[in-house]
C-alpha cells in the first residue's frame, strides 16, 4: 500500500488546528470588537519593562527599568508585591557602571536569567535564592555571569527565551556587532557558554524583532521582510537544531515586539501593532493557522486593543501578562478567551 509522505514535526498541530477549523466550524475566533477582560495588575511602575514566568503563572516578574531592579507580583492577587533582585544586589561590590537588566527569563521558579548591560559590556547573569513572596530584605544570589560582548549601540528589541523544555535558552535582539541570535543550553541551575550554534541563519542585514519557542521545541521568529510598499514582519518556523526553516509566512502586522506560546493550548501569541502600524491599531494578537488557496498561511487576530504593548508572558490560556503604555507604563492581565467562551485555537 502507498503512504503518504510524512508531514514536517512542525506543522502538524498547526496545519491541523487550522482544517478543524475551517471544516468543522469547532472553534469560533474571536474578533477584535469582542471584549476580552482586561485587569490592570501593576499601575505604578511607569517603566515597567519586560516579563517573565514559571511554568505555573503563579508569579509574574517585572523588569523595573528606572530602578534598575526585578520586581515579583501575584498576577492574581496584585496587594502581593515583592523586589526579587534589587539594584544593590545587581551592581554587587566595587563595579564602575550601573548594571541595567535589559531582558528576563524564568529557568525554574527560584532562578532568573537576565541579560544586563554595565556600559558597553552586555552579560547574561543567573540569579538563584530568589526573594520569598513578602519579603523586604533581598536575598537573590549571583550564580553565574557569563560575557556576550560589547556595542555601544541601542537595542530596542532585546529578549530572552527558555524553551518549553527548559533545556536551552536564546537571547535575540543584541546590538551590531554581536549576534542577532544565540543559544545556550542549560544544565539545571547554571547555563553553559552562549553560542551561535543550532541557531538559525537570517539573511545579511536582517535581525529578529521577537521569538519564542514552540512545545515542539522549534524556534518561531519574528522578522522584518521589505515588500514593495511597506516593511511586513513576516513569522518563520525553524527545526530545533535551527538548520532548516520549515515554515515562513506573512503575518499581515507592520511590527511585532513581543511572541509567547501558551504551555497548554500551543496557542501563539503577539504584540504587535496592525497592518497600518497605527497606536489605535496596537494590542494582543493572535496569530491563527489557516489555509489559503489550499496553502498553509497565519492570519493575526486582535484580541485586545492596547497602548503601545511591549511585552507579554502565558500565565495560562486565561491569563496574559503585557506591559503597555507610552511615557507612563502599566501591566495588565488579559483573559483572551472571556468574550469567545472557548479553549482558542491551538499553534505549534
């Protein structure tokens, strides 16, 4: 008996997702002018930055860039605030510069990875010991800090990414001359050398606007393309080892800052400004699978409208972590799927 060829890892949850849907009308996708609950978490931290969480959502880090420090909330109980790393413990004893945290992610739920910049030097340092929930006095340990360069440039676009599996991390974004992509595995608490080994090779000139990365452990990235009359970001697939691109499509947006996929659903998320790349068009997107002229491509759909959204984290299907706002930020939670009642539709 003939068999079909196999269909790449990648996609299948993907390309399936997507069939049940446009067949079988199972899941109804909700649309921007459905109202998706919307809880201010943090209003106070006017230069909250980016985010991070363990697996379980019970704690939502906030990197607090004007006080050079990692605050810790209860995203659901949002009186339970906490300095987890504090400027103090960031500068340590005896260094010439201030330490800036730039980006942040979650390796277990008591170590922190952060990529921070004293001058010109950028580092990826790993902190353990973390302050307990109602705590005033910082306990956060130094564990490890290892070097990534030097660029006096800016870096607007900075993130840092543990997979699924939590056994390797990347960090995009950096400035010119350093990488556009590295990857470091982890080996429990501790990281080993950062590298561009296993990572995806972009065009000359091209660096990625955001990633994350899938259950499936493949990297999802987020890049700028020039089309005839305007920038796209355009949403590519790459195998774990990063050597093949297995998907590569338009998302139809003009700028994305942020991606997270969910742990439950595989659900791929986005912030993101809409195709026009105007504030009123700015929220959390959902980028859906779909089938065009029998072709697999992404189509985003706003979820939430929000001002100037700068990061995200997954708490759960239900819960949605961003930083928004302008000269004055705040961190909402979103509940996605309170207007549509449903599970969503699942991503890689």
């Amino acid at each position: 008996m003939h068999r079909p060829p196999p269909i790449p890892r990648v996609s299948p949850r993907w390309v399936f997702a997507a069939t049940c849907c446009l067949l079988a009308g199972l899941v109804r996708i909700a649309a921007a002018d459905d109202t998706a609950v919307i809880v201010t978490i943090v209003d106070d931290m006017p230069a909250a930055g980016r985010l991070a969480a363990p697996a379980t959502g019970q704690t939502l880090y906030i990197i607090d860039e004007a006080r050079r420090a990692v605050a810790a909330v209860d995203p659901f109980d949002p009186t339970k605030r906490w300095i987890a790393i504090g400027s103090d413990v960031l500068d340590g004893a005896g260094l010439e510069e201030p330490t800036r945290p730039v980006a942040i992610g979650c390796i277990d739920s008591n170590t922190l990875a952060l990529v921070c910049r004293m001058g010109a030097a950028w580092s990826v340092r790993i902190y353990n010991r973390l302050a307990a929930p109602g705590s005033t006095t910082p306990s956060a340990a130094l564990l490890q800090t290892l070097p990534l360069g030097a660029s006096t440039q800016d870096a607007p676009a900075v993130d840092l990414v543990v997979s699924p599996s939590r056994d390797w991390l990347t960090i995009i974004g950096l400035p010119p001359p350093l990488p556009p992509i590295v990857r470091a595995p982890i080996a429990g608490a501790r990281i080993e050398p950062v590298s561009e080994r296993r990572c995806p090779r972009l065009p000359a000139g091209r660096r990625p606007l955001a990633a994350t990365i899938s259950l499936g452990e493949e990297w999802v990235l987020f890049t700028p393309e020039p089309a005839a009359a305007a920038t796209r970001v355009f949403l590519s697939f790459f195998s774990n080892f990063g050597t093949q691109r297995l998907l590569h499509l338009d998302t139809g947006l003009a700028g994305v800052r942020d991606a997270a996929c969910c742990r439950g659903s595989g659900t791929l998320w986005v912030v993101a400004g809409g195709a026009d790349a105007t504030p009123r068009s700015s929220g959390l997107w959902r980028i859906d699978a779909v089938l065009e002229k029998g072709r697999q491509a992404a189509r985003p759909v706003c979820v939430a409208k929000l001002e100037n959204p700068l990061s995200l984290v997954c708490l759960s299907d239900r819960a949605i972590a961003v930083t928004v706002g302008q000269n004055g930020r705040q961190v909402v939670r979103v509940n996605p799927l309170a207007a549509s009642g449903d599970g969503g539709l699942a991503a890689p």
